[in-house]
C-alpha cells in the first residue's frame, strides 16, 4: 500500500511547457507538504509508464490535463493496480474539463494541498470489450470536427527547423551561404544573375483535411444502432438516434440517454440505468472522454464500481 506522506510526483512534458510557473508552484507546495517526494520528468509515453510502474510505495500525483489523467488511469487498470492506488491530478494545461466535472481544484496551490490534505473518494468506471477505460462521458456518435488530431508539439515543430536547416546548410561565419551554393562560383557570372533573379515557383497549398464521422452526426444523417442495457433493447436499429451518451455513476450503473430522431413532434429523450451496455450497428466512432475509438460495428461498457480513487477536497 502506499503511504500517504511519500510522494510519487510525474510531471508530464505537455505541462511543463504549457504553463512552467504552475508547474514549479505545485511542487513547492508538495514537496514542502510531504515527508518524502520523488519527482520524475518524463520524455514520453514509454518513460511515463515506467516511472509509474517503478513507483513502489509511493502515492502518485500527477501534473498536467486531462490527457495525463486518462493515460494514467489506462495505465494502472492495465497493469491491475488501479483499485490499490489513490491517484492525484493538479491540472495545468488547456484540456482541463474532465478534471472540473471530477471535482478537481484547478488552482495549482489549491490542488496541491488537495492531493496533500485531501479525502479519497472511490470512483466508478466503465471498462469496455477491448479494456478502453471512460472517466467520464462516451457519447456517440462523434460530430464532424470534434476530434481533429493533436496539434503538433512545439518543441517537435523547432527541432524539425533546426534540422532542416542542417540539412540545407547554414551560413557561414562571412555571411555566405557554406557549401549550399558553392557550385555557382563555377558558372557565368551571367547565368548565376539570371538563376537568382528567378521568381521562385509558387509552392502548391497543402490539400485540406476534412474530418467525416462515421454513424452519424452533423451533416451525416441519423445513426441507427441498437443499443441495450443488461440485455434490455432500449432502441433497435429501425428507429434513427442523433445520438446516445452513457456515463458513469456512483452506485455501480451507468446513465443511458438516447436521443431519438425527431419527426414532427420533438421526440422525448429514452433513459436507463444498468450495468453493462452494448451498441451495435454500421460502424460507428465514439467519443470516450476527450478520445475517439473507432470505427467498430459493435462494443460493450461495463461499469466497474468504486474501481479507481482519486483525491480531493474534503
């Protein structure tokens, strides 16, 4: 078990380049609160989960958005440690609104000493067919645009620059351009005149991606999927739904709503409560928290009660 006083302090990359200052201010605060705190920079995905894995009998705390507190739960439920372990998150970053629907002070003093002073509570889970973990809200189907890829890390963005430039050569200590355009010293001078007066050929735009959701959504038509709920029909492939969300609780049942398909009169949301969903249909993506899965013609959620804890305020 892990003792509360000896911290594990894993501080995502994504953070520290976001907001330093957030960063440094919370681990102030840690490691003047705690009795013993080990801080861990990783680089990447592969050193995140080591140095989770390496934790021992330290509590985890974690530094960054909502990205870093689902690939730590996905990691700890894969590894079969999650329902021993009491997570906490001081948010810093832009993706924060899994972190306020959890309860999670998004001040990083005030959820430093949340993760410090602070009660566990136990919260559910929904745990699908192929061990995808929801936090939060899955909703389906996912609307054209909702989930554009990750824009490109910054850092990556530079690095790609600077080797570039390496590779075309840079300039030399007079100014020249060394090596790049040392061929033209053999050429007319007449020749290099006119090469350089060239207007240079436009470059061709890069085509624009365009983002189509499969079952559904805005612009795509009405979904028809069959969605059951502990082996309950609640809607079958011939009637069309907008959409269906389904959330985890905190009594062990996940909130089934199904949006039926309006003709004439506004047709009245279908509710449920149970523990095991399944949704099928024509493939279809899904929206599980801030990620997208998909497509697939077929997927059950179950909820796995009090599976995981996180700390907060009292």
């Amino acid at each position: 078990m892990a003792t509360p006083d000896q911290l594990l302090v894993v501080i995502d990359p994504r953070a520290r380049r976001t907001d330093g200052e957030a960063v440094r201010i919370a681990k102030d605060v840690l490691s003047a609160g705690a009795a013993s705190t080990k801080v861990c920079l990783p680089e990447g995905p592969e050193e995140f989960a080591r140095a989770l894995s390496r934790r021992g009998s330290r509590r985890p705390v974690v530094i960054g958005d909502d990205h870093a507190l689902l690939r730590t739960v996905a990691l700890l439920h894969r590894q079969r440690e999650l329902a021993a372990c009491a997570l906490s998150l001081i948010p810093v970053g832009s993706a924060l609104g899994l972190a306020r629907s959890l309860g999670v002070p998004t001040g990083a003093v005030a959820a430093a000493r949340a993760a410090l002073d602070g009660v566990e509570r136990r919260l559910d889970l929904l745990v699908d067919d192929s061990d995808g973990v929801v936090l939060g809200t899955l909703r389906i189907p996912v609307l054209p645009g909702a989930a554009p890829p990750e824009p490109e890390d910054p850092a990556d963005a530079e690095a790609g620059t600077c080797a570039g430039a390496e590779a075309g050569g840079g300039a030399s200590g007079d100014g020249s351009s060394a090596g790049h355009h040392s061929w033209l010293r053999a050429w007319p001078q007449s020749l290099v005149r006119t090469l350089s007066t060239r207007p240079a050929r436009a470059s061709r735009p890069p085509r624009p991606r365009i983002w189509v959701a499969t079952g559904g959504g805005a612009g795509a038509g009405p979904s028809r999927l069959r969605v059951e709920v502990d082996g309950v029909m609640l809607v079958d492939l011939d009637q069309p739904v907008e959409g269906v969300s389904i959330t985890p609780g905190t009594d062990g049942g996940a909130d089934v709503e199904v949006r039926p398909v309006s003709v004439g009169a506004e047709a009245a949301p279908l509710h449920a409560i149970g523990h095991r969903v399944t949704v099928s249909g024509a493939d279809f993506r899904y929206r599980a928290d801030s990620l997208v899965a998909g497509p697939v013609r077929t997927r059950t959620w179950t909820v796995r009660e009090g599976a995981w804890g996180l700390t907060l305020p009292e």
